[in-house]
C-alpha cells in the first residue's frame, strides 16, 4: 500500500491549488489500493472529471457527492483513520474469547464473562471510539484529544513504530479508499443521468460497486506481485470490512434504522460484508467477528451465539445485527 489517507491533505494556497491537491491526492489514494485498476481510474477521470472539494469542517460527518464533485472535510478523515486504527486494536479486545468460545462451544457472552483482561482492553477500545465520535460531533477537532496509541493521520508508513501499525495503516487506506470510491459511483450515477428512482437503492448499488472494485480484479494484482491469489484477496475485504465497520460508527444513531435517503445501516453492512467465499481459514472471519462484536458490545446487546467457526459466527452476527 503506497498511498495514505494522509496524502489527502492540503495547504491554504488558493481555491484552485486546493482542488487540484485534493484531487491528485485521492486519485493517488485509489491507485495505491487498486493498482490493478489504473487505466480504469484513469479513464474514469478523464470521463468524469470529478471535482474533489475540502470544505471547512464542521459538526457533523462531512463527506458526500454531487454531480461532478466530491465534498470532504479534514475532520470526517481524520475519524475515519481513528476508527480504523481502532479497528485494528478489535482483535486484541475480542479474540480471545471468540477463540474460547469456539474451543470450547461456550456462549460467546460466557466467554467475554469469563475473560478476566477485557475490562481493561475493552476499556480503551471505548475510549478511542469515543474520542472518535467527539472528532464528528465537535465543530474543529483541535480541542479533542488524540489517543496516545494512535499514529497521527500525517504519519508515513514507513515511520510508524512496528508491523501492527502498518497493517493498521494498510487497512484504513483501503476502507477510506472504499468510502471514496462509493462516492465516485454516485458522481457517475448523476453524471450519466442514470439514478435508480429509490435513493435508497442507489446507495446499495454504489455500495456494491465500491466493494466489486476493490475486489473483482486481485487476481490480476496478486500475479504481478507475486502473491497468492488468497492473501491479497484476503487483505482487500478485511479493508472493506473494517469500513463497515466505520460507517456504522459514523453514521448518527437517529439515522441507523434508515431514512428517506439512506437504507438502514445493517443493510449497508450486509452489502459490504456478506456473501465472502473466502476460505474458512482465512483472518479475515476472525477480524469481521472482533469488529461486530464490537458493534454489540457498544450497543450493550447481548451475545448469546455460538459458532463453531468463525465465518459461521460472522454469519449468525451480520444476521442478528439487524434484530
């Protein structure tokens, strides 16, 4: 992963300078993390053209497109990457007792009972999704203070302390790519004159556009690498996953169950996550699983499942999601 949603960023120049940064830098974005799709992201900005706008920041999650023109603010990506590195730290929180419970055929909610560090870890997990949330609820971020076990969003790969970060960093480049290029789907939707009449229904389809993009073609990507078809595969939908998982938390409560423009939240996960023919053995099950049970857990809802795998408890989580 070359590219950071830390190159999405800009200097006070002139209107113009800023748009032209901002595009380049999301343009760049989008190749780092399909980089087997060049010349169609090049083609698909030679036809389009879109417009990448930075407004200043204000209350709320500021992210949206219109035709010709994506609108973000610094604020809304800076809680992006929060969330995600926060995402990552999932694992630690709730594997263990995912683990547990799938040894030894407990109810998930006696494992996490009987998980005598979760406290503490679950403890800091709240924490930085809370300090995530006051990011989207405040006007600027200055005055929120950053968790000290999370890089700054102008960090560089390369200089981040160890292998977790990166991982971390490689992840949340390509959940905020998916977040982009679903809003590219709708600059085409507008621009081709072709939006499904239910807007509900246009954002699924932009959803399913985004998660086919970053997915259809690894093959092409995993043999130039030299990789196996799996890993790469694997490390897309555990970004598109961890996106999910963002956009349930940045999505306002009052908004979760749906609205006249948007379909409920859990169905928008669904199109995101479900219907994975990766391998039973694949992590990605075991990192789906930690970030959903997050989602429980913050949402103080009990989890009386069992699975005896970890794709089958992500199935029975991503089903029971939506009670």
């Amino acid at each position: 992963m070359s590219s950071s949603i830390a190159c999405v960023r800009w200097k006070q120049r002139s209107t113009g300078d800023v748009m032209v940064e901002a595009g380049n830098a999301v343009k760049a974005l989008l190749l780092g993390a399909t980089p087997e799709r060049k010349d169609e992201i090049e083609s698909l900005w030679d036809r389009y053209a879109p417009i990448i706008s930075v407004v200043e920041d204000g209350r709320g999650v500021n992210i949206c497109a219109s035709k010709g023109r994506i609108r973000f603010d610094h604020k809304t990506l800076e809680a992006i990457w929060l969330l995600g590195f926060n995402g990552w730290r999932s694992i630690e929180t709730y594997s263990p007792s995912i683990i547990i419970s799938g040894i030894t055929g407990w109810p998930l909610e006696d494992a996490l009972r009987d998980d005598d560090e979760l406290a503490a870890f679950e403890m800091d997990y709240k924490s930085r999704a809370n300090s995530a949330r006051s990011i989207i609820e405040e006007q600027s971020s200055i005055h929120v203070t950053w968790p000290q076990d999370v890089p700054r969003p102008e960090s560089e790969r390369n200089a981040l302390n160890n292998h977790q970060e990166m991982a971390a960093f490689d992840l949340v480049c390509l959940a905020t790519a998916y977040v982009f290029l679903h809003e590219l789907r709708h600059v085409k939707f507008l621009s081709d004159g072709d939006c499904p009449a239910d807007r509900r229904e246009e954002e699924i389809a932009c959803d399913v556009w985004a998660r086919s993009f970053l997915t259809d073609k690894v093959g092409s990507y995993a043999q130039s690498v030299g990789q196996t078809f799996s890993r790469v595969l694997d490390k897309r939908s555990m970004g598109i996953a961890l996106g999910a998982m963002i956009l349930h938390e940045i999505t306002p409560e009052s908004a979760r169950w749906g609205t006249a423009e948007y379909p409920p939240i859990t169905t928008r996960i669904q199109a995101m996550i479900s219907g994975n023919s990766l391998a039973k053995e694949s992590h990605y099950w075991l990192f789906t699983a930690c970030l959903l049970v997050g989602i429980f857990r913050q949402a103080h809802r009990q989890l009386p499942m069992y699975a005896p795998s970890t794709n089958e408890l992500v199935e029975q989580l991503t089903t029971n999601l939506v009670t």
